[in-house]
C-alpha cells in the first residue's frame, strides 16, 4: 500500500524535469504549494532549486481551501508577476479528457490507451492552433481589467486618503498579525463562552 508521503517522489520527479528543461525562475501551481515547498527543501533538489529560483504556487481555485496565512504566501492573487494565470490548466485538462470516457467505458486496455493518445494529439493540435488567439484575447483581457478598474482604486484613494505605499502594506501587516494571532486572547475566549452561555440559556428557558 502506497503511503501519502511516498507519492512525492512523483512531484519531485516532475520538478526535476522541469528543472532541467526550462533552467531559472521558473514558477510552477501545485494544490499543496505550501507542504510541497517544504518537500523541495528538505530534498535533493534544494540546491538546484534555490540556483534557478524556483517558486511553488496554489492554484486559484484550490488556494481558497488552505489557511489564510498560507494564502498570504502561496496565492497567485498576491504575486504580481504571474498575471491573469489561474494555475488551473490540469483541471482544464482533465475536464476536457472527461469527453474520452463514454467511448472507452468497455474497450480493452489497449483502446482506452490509443483513444487517450488521440485525444492529447488533438488537444495539442487545437491549442498549438488557437494559441495566437489565445495570447491576444487574455492581452485585451489585461488591458480591460486596468482601465476598468484602475479609476475606481484611485476614487477609493482619493475618498479615503490611502496611497499605494500604504495599500500594499496591508498584505504584510495582515501577515504578521496573522504570525502573532497562534491563540485566542482571553478577551475572545471570555466573548465567545458569554455567548455560548447565553444560547444556552435561551434553548433552556
């Protein structure tokens, strides 16, 4: 039976590739960033990974499921560098790979795996051939989003006297108050056990 643990050599292996291939500051989304991140570090690959800046990442949609604190530090919405990438193009993946299984739900082995091959040929094909498209419409998609929504931030700054410096700030202040926050204060604790009380109170009257 494989344990959790011994399934990282997976991830490892494909880093490793990765790694090799594309060289330096490469950026990759994994659901585990924070853990895996970890796993790289304690590694054999550490070494090679900090020489290429490697950076781990969640994926948009999965980074909701993980603590704030990790958000802080893993989410793509706070990296400025990555754009509109949501990290989530496995999900796409396997979502469109869903269209293979009514043909294949009672072919031998050897079908399953031919309808697969032929599936990613085409895949690749579209993709490679929509890529220019692709390109442009997120480049319009940009642009939009900063004309659109760059005069509201400046309205908010204006409204409420907030510069950028101090907007940006607000991320690492929530970080470190979040470091500090690893128990309840008294006051809290006293808050929530009155209104327990008070519930209980209620539900016995």
């Amino acid at each position: 039976m494989c344990q959790s643990g011994e399934l990282a050599k997976y991830g490892l292996a494909t880093l490793n590739h990765l790694l090799t291939t594309f060289g330096d500051d490469l950026l990759v989304g994994c659901d585990i960033a924070c853990s895996f991140t970890s796993t790289v570090n304690n590694s054999s690959l550490s070494k090679q990974a900090h020489q290429c800046h490697l950076q781990l990442l969640l994926n948009s949609f999965h980074g909701y499921a993980h603590e704030r604190k990790c958000q802080l530090v893993y989410h793509p919405m706070y990296h400025t560098s990555i754009g509109l990438e949501d990290m989530e193009t496995c999900e796409c993946v396997f979502s469109a790979s869903n269209s293979v299984a009514w043909g294949v739900r009672h072919a031998s082995h050897f079908h399953w795996g031919q309808f697969l091959d032929l599936h990613f040929q085409q895949w690749d094909e579209g993709k490679y051939l929509e890529l220019s498209n692709f390109l442009y419409n997120n480049y319009k998609q940009a642009l939009k989003i900063i004309n659109d929504v760059t005069p509201i931030i400046e309205a908010y700054k204006s409204s409420t006297g907030y510069t950028s410096v101090i907007i940006e700030m607000w991320h690492s202040e929530e970080a470190a108050f979040l470091a500090k926050a690893t128990k309840e204060s008294s006051e809290d604790i006293l808050c929530v056990a009155y209104v327990e009380a008070l519930e209980k109170l209620k539900k016995y009257k």
